[in-house]
C-alpha cells in the first residue's frame, strides 16, 4: 500500500513533526453562511424545471443564475459536521464502499476514495451544469474493478437525469494537479463518448484552458447555468490549478491547500500562486476553500501519520478564506527561504532538493502496473 502510494504527492517525504499547538478555538461552523433549507429546496425544484424543461432559453439562464447565487447560502455547515468514511485499523475487515459519494445539493457533490484502498483517500469534485458535469481528479487507483469512478460518474449522471429531457450531459474532466493520487484513473474516462480529459500535464493544461501568459490570467468554464474559474496555481505541482466555482462559492485548491501536509516543491512559485489566490479571494465571494486531502485531525495542530489508513476524528475538509490569508501571512513571513509553517490546521513543509532526489528514487523503485 505504501509503496504503491509512493506515486503519490507525499511520495518519498517523511512525515513532519506532529504539531501540537494550544487552540485558537476557531470553528469553521461559526462562520459560515446561514442555512436556508428553504431557498435550497426551491432551487432544485427551479434548477431542475430550468435546465430541463426549457434549456436554451434566457430566462432559464436567468433563472438558473439567480437561483445559484441564492443558492451560495446553502448548508456549509454540513461540511464543518461532515464525518467522511476514514478506512479501519485492519483494513482486511473494512466494508466502506471503494467510492464514498457526498451530495452536497443536488448538482454538487464530493467523492472521497477509501483511505483502505489507497492511503492518499483523494477528494474528487464533481460539479453539474445543465449541459456539462465537471469532474475534479481521478483518484489514486486505475483500477476500474477496484475503484469504478467512471462508473459511479455515470450512475449520478443518471440518477440526476432521471425522467427528465434534455440531451445528454457531456463530462469535462481536469484535475488539481498531475501528482498520481489525482490522475490514476484517467483511464476510465479516457476516448468514452461524451468525456473531455484535459491530460495533467503542465503544457495540455495551458493549452486547453488557452494560458498564454501562465502563471497569470484566468480561463472561465462554462457548464450551462453554472461557470467556473480557472487559475494558474503552481508550486505543490507544475501543473497546479485553482478553480472558482460562483455557485456554491467554492475555491477548489487542489494540494495548494487543503487541512493537511501541503508539499511545497517551487517555493517562489507556490508563494505568488498564494498570493493570486488571496487578490481573487478579496474581490470574490468565497465560501470555502475545498481542497483534496484531510491529514489533520480535529485537535488543532494534530496530524495523523503520513501513510495512515485509519484516521478517526479528522478535521473537517473545508478551510476558509482566513487559513489562505494566513498561509499568505506565513509565506510572506518566511520570505524566499523556504520553512515549515505550522498552523492549527494545515502544515506548509518545503521539499528540500535531497528529499525530492529521495522521492524520485522511491518513485522508481515502486513502479507497478495500474
Ligand atoms: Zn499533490
Ligand atoms: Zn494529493
């Protein structure tokens, strides 16, 4: 299982001292929008009639844009009380489905891989627009028998679709980054009918998204009804993205941030990314900042163990825009010299030239078949 995940982000890096910090006592859940089960409740009804019953027209889009920012005051706090599957102590006697499949609201939802079937357990996002499914990451396994993400895909394609007009919905498929805990099942979307996989490389992301300037400048998605924005956000990874989506307010950070280890393997890079992001943050509504991984627990300053299977009382998966603002703060604090920086819920950990040369040794040795 390690072995295998050496392909992964945290690939050859050895765990950073378990921080234990004396809490600021803050909580995500006393700062989040209000709950209005009643505007949600109205906006699947109107979503579903919008995008069904009447596709292409302008009041539909009228209707579908006014309802989604209505919509940017929905439950967050579930995401604060969220308990995701979290693997076992033995993992021979987990019965977790391979997939954990979260609905957020009835076009969003988040997919966590089992932490028994791989250690990384990604986060996978998966956004629907009334004519395009947006889908963040792959996970960490290829394995279609295995983990049937493509076929899970599909399954909430269906559900959502359920008796209801309309064409089929086409998928677009990126990712956070290109590290092999986020790309691993490319496969199983790859040349299906329908599906747009812009491959993880740092030239295809450019390329697709029409970056001519990267690191700088933004590229919009549009899924009918719901648009996201893209950026540059390198420094975790070459290819590094940040996506905004306006409807739920989410930024999806990828491995930039998230309450975890976050490897920083360009410095420089990883810093004036942060910095982007905290300008975008300032003059959009952000609700949350969504990353991939969970690695710290709900004792501030607490990681589990690089290579846990078993995480039990993890932290919840959403940060806000003031964990961005301070890893900006600790960036700029540090300077050019790269430094950990513990926080009660992430750890910025640079990636020293002789732990990537380690790294790379390990990801040679450890190659399997997927
Ligand atoms: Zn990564
Ligand atoms: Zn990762």
């Amino acid at each position: 299982m390690t072995l295998r995940g050496a392909k992964s982000c945290t690939s050859g890096v050895q765990p950073a001292t378990v921080w234990l910090r004396q809490s600021r006592q803050s909580s995500f859940r006393a700062d989040v929008p209000f709950y209005n089960a009643g505007v949600q409740e109205l906006t699947e009804v109107f979503h579903a009639f919008a995008v069904r019953a009447a596709p292409r027209t302008a009041a539909a889009l009228i209707l579908c844009t006014l309802l989604s920012s209505l919509a940017q005051g929905t439950d967050l706090s579930t995401l604060s009380s969220k308990v995701w599957n979290h693997g076992s102590p033995d993992c021979a006697s987990n019965r977790d489905p391979a997939i954990e499949v979260f609905r957020f609201d009835p076009a969003t939802y988040i997919l966590r891989q089992n932490k028994c079937l791989h250690f990384e357990a990604p986060f996978i996002y998966v956004l629907f627009g009334e004519h395009t499914v947006f889908i963040q990451d792959t996970g960490a396994t290829a394995d279609a028998e295995r983990f049937p993400l493509y076929e899970t895909v599909r399954s909430l394609i269906t559900e959502r679709s359920a008796g209801l007009p309309g064409e089929e919905l086409k998928l677009l498929v990126t990712h956070s980054h290109g590290h092999g805990d986020h790309v691993a099942a490319d496969g199983q979307f790859r040349g299906k009918p329908g599906v747009t996989l812009v491959e993880p490389s740092a030239q295809e992301v450019r390329r697709h998204f029409g970056f001519e300037n990267w690191p700088e400048g933004e590229a919009k998605i549009d899924l009918g009804g719901r648009e996201l924005i893209v950026m540059p956000a390198p420094g975790h990874q070459e290819a590094s993205i940040a996506v905004y989506d306006a409807a739920t307010g989410w930024l999806l950070t990828g491995d930039s941030l998230y309450p975890g280890r976050l490897y920083v393997d360009d410095w420089r890079m990883y810093k004036a990314s942060v910095e982007r992001l905290v300008a975008f943050a300032k003059a959009r509504p952000v609700s949350a900042v969504m990353g991939t991984h969970i690695e710290m627990s709900r004792v501030p300053g607490q990681q589990f163990p690089a290579g846990s299977s078993f995480q039990p009382d993890e932290a919840p998966l959403a940060l806000k825009v003031e964990d961005l603002m301070q890893l900006d703060q600790g960036l700029r604090k540090a300077g050019d010299d790269p430094e950990t920086i513990g926080t009660d819920h992430f750890v910025v950990t640079p990636v020293g030239a002789l732990q990537r040369m380690i790294s790379r040794i390990v990801k040679f040795f450890s190659r399997q078949p997927r």
